[in-house]
C-alpha cells in the first residue's frame, strides 16, 4: 500500500512546494570548484575505481589484444558434416583435407608467417583457420531482382532524354511563360532523380556471425576479449524530453548483453537541469534490480516501459518456474519507479525564487543554464554500486559540460565533443555508441552485431562507424506522415552500403574513436609484385632496368626525438599533468605517432591536456598509470570547460563537426573524405527503437530542422560539391552527399510545380502543346518507366507499396512547407545575417496511444499547403464550369488539366485529412489566411480572364429593310 508522504530522492519530503532538490547525499557531484581532495575520507569509498578514490593506482581495462592466439576449434560432426555420413568416404576426404590445410597453417606461422593482424602476405592464411572465420559477409541482391532494376534506370535515363528532347523543341507559344516554368521545374526533377537513383546502383545486405564472435573474443570460462564501448546519451530539456522516457533509454543500455567491464554509460545534460540529475539517480537505484532480472530471463526488450507494454504471450520460452513470481514482483518495483519518477516531474514545475538547493546547503550549481560549472557526477561503476545479487554493473556517468555567457557552445555538436573528451580521460574504450535520449535498445544484443563488424580483421580496420537503421514506437497503423521513413532506411541506404557506406544519421550509431579524431583510414597495401618465372632472364633484367631509371630517390626522413611538452597553467583551467609526466605511462603508445607531431601541433589539434593528447596515440583504447587520481579527475573536468575548444581544430577536424545544426551529415562526410567506409547493419532484430513526433506540425518542425542543416552545409565550406576532391570519398558517394543538401532546393520548382495545374485550368492555356502519336509514346514511356523503377525498388528492398506511397506523398507535403521555409531562412542566415534557432522535438511520454495524431498547433507550415488545397480545388471548379460554358470540344484539353491538378491533392491528401479530422483543433488563422490568399488569386484571375464563352456566335447586322 502506497503512502500519501513519500520522500523526495533521499532528502526532503513533497508536502512543500518550495522543498529544494536533494541530490543524492551517498555520491559526491564533483564540478569545477569542488575535487576529489575535497571529499571527506569517509566517501573515498564511493569514489569509482578509475578516479582512484582513497590513493590507488589506476590500473588500465583489460582491452582486446588483437595478437593473442585463437584456438581452432574441433570438428564437430553434427555441425560440419553436413549431409556426409560419420565415417563415409567423403567425410574422410573432407577431415583429411582439413588437417592439411591446418598443417600447412602452422608451418606458415612457424616459417614467420603474422597473424590476421599483422601484415602477413598470404591475405588466405585467416580462411584456412575454422576459428578465424570471417564475423560478417556481403549478402549481394540476386541477380533476377537487381539486373531488371538496373536495367530500367538507363531505359528511363534515354527516354528521360528523348522527353526533353520533344518538350524543348515544342514549345507552347500561346502559354510560353507557364511551358518554360514547367521545363525548367522538369529538368531540376531529373537532375534530382539522377542524383538520388545512381548510389542505389550496388545495393548489398549483410549478415553476422555472432557464434564466431563468441569463440574468438568472448570464450565462456575466460576473460572475455571483446572490446570496450562508452555509451553517449544526450539530453536538453526534461520538459521536452520526459526523464521517464530517458530513464528507459538508460536501463536498456546498462542491461545490454555485454561485458559489465567492458561498458560504460556517459549521459550528457547540456541543459544542467536538477530534474535530470535527480532522475538519473532514481534510474541508477532502479537499474540494481532491473539489470539482472532482464539477464536472468534474457528479456527483449530491456527498456521496462515497452517490456512491459508488449501484448504478447510473455511466458513463451520462459521455463524458470520463478519467472512469474518474479515478473510480477518487478512489475510492482517499476510502477513505484514511475511514481517517484512522475513526483519529481510534478516537483519540478514550479522552481523556487532563490533556485534549487542540494543537501549540504549550497546552491545547484546549474541554476542558471547559461551560466554554470561543468560538473561530473558518477552513480555505478566497478566499486560505485553493485546489483540486489552483487555483481558488478557498467559504469553510469552524468556529465554537464560547463556553460558561459559569450562563448559559443555549438548545440549538441559541442556536448557530443565534451562527451568524447570526458570518457578518453576516464575510460577511453575504442569504440563509441551515441544514442538520443528517447531511442532504447531494442536488441540487447546490438553491441556485439557492430562488433562483428568493427574486429573484423578482413573488414574492421577501416570501418569508421556501423550505422543502425531507425525503428519507431507510437506510430499509427497507416504512418499517415511518413515518420517510418522506410524508403530511405531500406532503400537509400542499403544502395550507399555498397559504395562506401551510409550518411551518419545522429543516433543508433558505433564510431571507431580514432576516426573522430581526424586520422585518415589505413592504406591498403599492395602485394608483392612477382615475376613469371617463363619469361627470359634478360627481359626480367631490362624490365627492373627500366623501372629503376623512373625511380625517383627517396630519402628517409630523420626520425625527430620525442618532444617533451610543458603547458602554460592557467587559474581555474589548468590541466593536470605535462605530458612529459605520462611519457612513461603511455607505453603502449605509437611511437611513431608521438615522434613527428611537436607542441605547437598538438595544441592546435587537441587542446591543451596532456592525459587526453595522450590517450589519442592509443589506437586500441586504454587508460593511463598515474600516481595522482585526484588529478585525473581534475582533467576531466578540465576537458568540458567552455574555453578548451578554443583555437584547436575540434568541430573543425575532429569530432562532430560544427556549422550546420545537423551535425551528422557533415561529421560522417568528413570521415568518408579520409579514406574510411561505414558499415550499414541491420539485425533481424531491430537494434534500437525511438519515438516520432504524431501530429503534424512537430512532425515539420523536425524536417524543418533537418533542411535547414542541409542549406547551411550547401553554404559552408564543407559542401560536397567543391570539398574533399582528392581524398578518400568515391565518386557515388559524393553524389549521395550532394542529394542530402541540396534537396530542399526541390521546394522551389515543386511549389511551381503544384500551381501550374491550377492556373493552368483558370487561364485555359496548357503547358503541353496537342500531343502527336510520337510524343504520346514518349508520355506514356515515361510514366512507366517512373512506374516500374518504384516497383523494382520495392521488390529488391522487400519494401511494402503503403510505405512507398506514403513517402512518396510526404515529399510534396514537406517540401511545399518545411523545406520552402528552410531556403528562405538559410537565405536570410547567409545574406542578411539573421540566425534561426531550432526547438527540441517533443518526445511521446504520455500514456493514451496515438492522443496528438489530429492536433495542430499553430505555425506558419501549415500555410502553404493548405493555400495549394484550396487553390486546385478553386481550380478544379472553374475549369469544369469553363468546359460546360463553352461546349463539348473544350471537354478534351480538360482531362490533361484535371489530371495534373488530382495529382496535386492526392499527393496533399494526408494533410488534408489531418486537417478536416478535428475542425475543433484546426488553428483558424491557418483557414483565414489560406482562403485569403486562394481568394486573392482567384479574384485576379476573374479580373484578367473572366467566364465569358470562348466560341463566337453568328454575327447580327442590321439589314437595312423594316420587316414590320
């Protein structure tokens, strides 16, 4: 039985409403101003083992040693016979080839043969190894899906051709303005489809092999080898984002089926809220119980919300007797959860004059959001926190990256910086997965998928990141507004997967660390080139003879000593150590890195923190040996101040890059210009799941956003279409990232486009002069190839014609609004100066299912639109009434009209629908205003072309004769 008096946290009770925040007293927030020599020795205790509470050394993780020996494993016959009977001829032929093949493997290593990870020249030793299989392989599309598809787009490119050819030398003299409008609308669309068609033209499934993970990296009853991870979750406004929906975001990741060592959670709060902090410690309390009852059972999903949501038969593969008992049991625990969840919510909707207090007195340090220290605040780690069965739980790390009054703090780009600079100091794993604070892992075994990727050692020495697909809660059966954006995740970038990899999309994505850090992707090297042994010494002779004479002498670079570095201190932001103090420390460093870059380069690409520069020149991840813990702390709190960023090349060269509020496009185009290749992976088991926006105009609003960031880059000098020539980015490739920019650009002519019909049908004139048989056949081959190019597409991407068709639909919806309003802001950002801000996207926490799917709030989006709607209709009814008033032969021409104009409104019909779903809730300005303009235009054209018959009737003279 629940009681009216609940305490608040672990501190102060709800009955008063000016009741301060009380942190939680058992871990010390350590900020700027307060280190960990300040904390009483009876805390040193809670301190994490990597800050070293209590004086003990740091000692580094137990990181995956890519030379260590793999066993093979034995033949087993159930397994690798296959149809072969035990003891058959052919099995003893196939165990007999083995074992050659096993031998001569061994002999190779013993003749000085490197393993897969070294530069051995025989590129077939891995394959002959059973445990040293490749983790992943190319599933290409058959040949009877994608040759027809291929196929029809150079049919569709020459009849593309041939149209324009015909439309060009037929022009529409008696309506010259509107035929030219609509040829040049047409071309930009074929420019358009040729930038979007040709990446799709190598598209390529994949697949892993997470058994082989296993037994290479994770052997039960051994240290598990797989890679470290740091999870970056980042969050702004708990208003906007309900904690609640962050919390289950957290608990999924800390349940994840990984090892515990291996796993660290880093939650960004760039908004410093106390309601975060104090949610956060909640989730932290929550996750002891959570955490092994999801990996006892091995429940999908392990976000309790939507476990909990799921209308499924839960006992289905669930044999533990105690599982009932126990769900039930949990069940309880997180109603209680939401409840205290809610109640500091409900707690947080009215701030007290005087701020936030925490426990000890003194002020949240994050009272004033744009002004505040950064601070660190650690809830679980290795000796932070242990579970209801007392084992070990992954790290949990909540960091607010400091914030000042005239510094620039580049958005989320900037907290993602802070983030990655916060975890190279305290954990430094090689590997990094960022995710949004309302996308939950759907699939705990999502880690160990991009692994499979990422240790790959055919593959995984160039892959800079494995990118997720996006899967979505809380939409409506028929996606009225496209928020699945199926065609682009399972079209689009199944075609990119094959050229050099997919566009970094913001969330649901693992990045290798020393890709963000701008160093270029290994060189593929050659192999030996061999002489045949047939040909004639004296051609061999004369063929090096020729080759040296065009060799160029090359002379090797002196190898420069090691500088020591020794950083100027400053009050208040002074880094820790000097590099020369951890010399010795990063043994396990390139020393061929750390020779050839000086001081003056190290500043100016990382900052001025050694512990941090340091822990870049390890390429395989690690922590440092240092005496001073204390101080190690202190640089993490170093790293996420305001002022670090400044004359260094981070969003510039490293990191997420800066200038375009969509900071992914350019953050993965630049790793695609050094030479890496992303990996696209999707598990048949969605890896993660998020919610979308349901009404309308948050769903604008977020795809306003998206176009904005792409004019900026089309601005920046980042821009596809002039950067990176030179470098590592293939020649498709480029074009992919020139379509994501320059795509809102396609509002322009597409709004023409919709309004042509409808003059078209108040003028009576037509853009398409009298179609001959010729140019019928043109016509007709031109929407069936349109039409056969969308079904191919969807055939080989196993795409649903609902999805298709509903993407399609959206495309005129938002780029008649959202990206029409994204050229004129990027517009006025260039030319005139003026910078757009962007709101967060309201995320799904209420509880009814689909409650805000006809709400329309008010915004200047919903204009155009409904101006088009209002405007063919208009259209529609005076060309009909045109036809009846002037006789049968002006009902011909009529029909090309009207089928322009339909096409309009089907297109627009979603909207409509939203739009006449709840009149109640339709915003009556948005009415108003688009009568008024759809009557404006309709009046001017009574004005210059009136209903008046266009047939001339007999004329009537006088005769002269009275007939009276």
């Amino acid at each position: 039985m629940l009681h009216a008096h609940m305490t608040y946290g672990r501190g102060g009770d709800l009955d008063g409403v000016h009741q301060p925040f009380q942190p939680n007293p058992n871990v010390p927030l350590l900020t700027n101003g307060q280190m960990v020599d300040d904390i009483p020795p009876e805390q040193h205790a809670l301190v994490p083992s990597f800050v070293g509470g209590g004086g003990k050394r740091i000692h580094p993780l137990p990181y995956a040693d890519s030379n260590l020996p793999v066993q093979p494993r034995s033949m087993d016959p159930s397994k690798d016979i296959g149809s072969y009977g035990y003891g058959s001829v052919a099995w003893k032929e196939r165990m007999e080839s083995w074992k050659q093949k096993q031998e001569r493997l061994h002999q190779a290593r013993n003749d000085g043969g490197k393993d897969w990870n070294g530069d051995g020249d025989d590129a077939d030793l891995p394959l002959m190894d059973e445990a040293r299989q490749p983790l992943s392989r190319k599933v290409p599309i058959p040949s009877s899906l994608i040759n027809p598809y291929r196929m029809i787009i150079v049919i569709r490119l020459v009849i593309v051709c041939l149209f324009f050819h015909y439309r060009v030398m037929h022009p529409v003299h008696d309506a010259f303005v509107l035929w030219l409008i609509s040829v040049i609308c047409e071309i930009w669309f074929a420019m358009s489809w040729i930038l979007d068609q040709f990446p799709k033209w190598f598209p390529i499934e994949r697949e892993t092999y997470l058994d082989r993970l296993t037994l290479r990296f994770d052997k039960e009853g051994q240290p598990s080898q797989l890679a470290p991870v740091d999870f970056f979750v980042s969050t702004v406004d708990p208003a906007k984002e309900p904690p609640l929906v962050t919390a289950n975001t957290i608990l999924s990741i800390l349940a994840v089926d990984y090892p515990v060592d291996k796993l660290s959670c880093y939650v960004s709060d760039d908004g410093a809220a106390m309601l975060t902090f104090e949610g956060l410690s909640e989730t932290s309390e929550f996750a002891k119980k959570w955490v092994p009852f999801c990996k006892k059972y091995s429940i999908e999903p392990r976000a309790p919300e939507w476990y909990f949501q799921q209308k499924i038969d839960y006992l289905k593969d669930k044999v533990v007797p105690n599982f009932v008992r126990d769900r039930r049991a949990m069940k309880r625990e997180y109603e209680e959860f939401k409840i205290r969840i809610n109640a500091l919510v409900a707690k947080a909707q009215k701030v007290p004059e005087e701020g936030w207090t925490m426990q000890d007195g003194t002020p949240w340090p994050g009272n004033n959001v744009r002004d505040h220290p950064g601070m660190i605040q650690v809830f679980l780690g290795q000796s932070g926190g242990l579970d209801v069965e007392g084992n070990e739980l992954p790290r949990l790390v909540y960091v607010s990256r400091e914030k000042r009054p005239g510094y620039n703090h580049h958005k989320k780009a900037g907290a993602m910086n802070a983030l990655v600079r916060v975890s190279a100091v305290l954990t430094n794993a090689p590997y990094m997965l960022n995710l949004d604070c309302d996308h939950y892992v759907n699939n705990s075994k999502a880690v160990k998928e991009a692994m499979c990727f990422m240790m790959d050692p055919l593959v995984g020495k160039k892959v800079c990141y494995v990118q997720f697909p996006q899967r979505f809660d809380s939409i409506d059966r028929h996606d009225r507004y496209a928020n699945k954006n199926v065609v682009f995740f399972d079209i689009n970038m199944k075609g990119l997967d094959g050229i050099q990899g997919p566009i970094y999309v913001g969330t649901g994505c693992v990045f290798r660390r020393q890709a963000l850090y701008g160093y270029d992707a290994p060189k593929t090297k050659k192999p030996p080139s061999r002489t045949c042994n047939c040909w004639p010494k004296w051609c061999v002779c004369c063929f090096c003879f020729g080759n040296r004479k065009n060799k160029k002498k090359v002379t090797k670079p002196k190898t420069e000593k090691k500088k020591r570095l020794f950083f100027k201190k400053e009050e208040n932001q002074s880094p820790a150590y000097a590099l020369s103090e951890i010399d010795e420390a990063a043994a396990g460093a390139e020393t061929q890195k750390a020779g050839i870059v000086n001081q003056q380069k190290l500043e100016k690409k990382f900052g001025q923190s050694a512990v941090f520069v340091a822990s870049t020149l390890l390429e395989n991840g690690g922590t440092l040996r240092c005496d001073s813990p204390a101080s190690l702390l202190k640089e993490a709190i170093h790293v996420i101040g305001c002022g670090y960023e400044d004359k260094t090349d981070w969003g510039k060269e490293i990191g997420w890059i800066y200038g375009s509020v969509t900071e992914d496009i350019l953050t993965g185009f630049k790793m695609h210009c050094h030479g890496w290749r992303s990996i696209y992976c999707i598990p048949k088991r969605p890896a993660f799941k998020g919610s979308a926006p349901l009404n309308l105009s948050d769903r604008l609003n977020q795809v306003l956003r998206w176009a904005l960031g792409s004019i900026e880059i089309f601005f920046s000098n980042h821009c596809p279409l002039w950067y990176g020539y030179g470098g590592g980015l293939k020649f498709l490739e480029r074009f992919s990232y020139i379509n994501s920019i320059v795509y809102p650009w396609t509002s322009i002519p597409l709004l023409a486009y919709c309004t042509l019909p409808a003059i078209c049908l108040l003028t009576g004139k037509f853009i398409t002069p009298e179609l001959s048989n010729l140019a019928s056949i043109w016509y007709m081959s031109l929407f069936i190839c349109i039409f056969a190019t969308g079904i191919l597409e969807m055939r080989w991407a196993r795409v649903a014609v609902d999805d298709w068709w509903r993407n399609e639909q959206f495309w005129v919806i938002g780029g008649v609004s959202a990206h029409l309003f994204a050229v004129f802001q990027g517009l006025l950002k260039v030319i005139a100066g003026v910078d757009t801000s962007f709101t967060v996207t309201t995320k799904a926490g209420d509880d009814e299912e689909f409650s805000e799917l006809y709400t329309f709030k008010w915004t200047t989006l919903l204009i155009p639109p409904t101006t088009l709607l209002l405007l063919n209709f208009i259209g529609v009814v005076a060309g009909i009434s045109n036809a009846i008033n002037n006789g049968y032969e002006s009902w011909g021409p009529l029909f090309g009209k009207l089928f322009f104009a339909f096409w309009v409104i089907v297109h627009l019909y979603p909207f409509l629908k939203g739009l006449l779903g709840r009149q109640n809730r339709t915003p009556t300005i948005v009415i108003v205003w688009s009568i008024l303009l759809a009557s404006i235009i309709s009046l001017l054209w009574v004005r210059v072309n009136p209903f008046l018959a266009k047939t001339d009737g007999p004329l009537l003279e006088e005769c002269g004769l009275d007939c009276t």
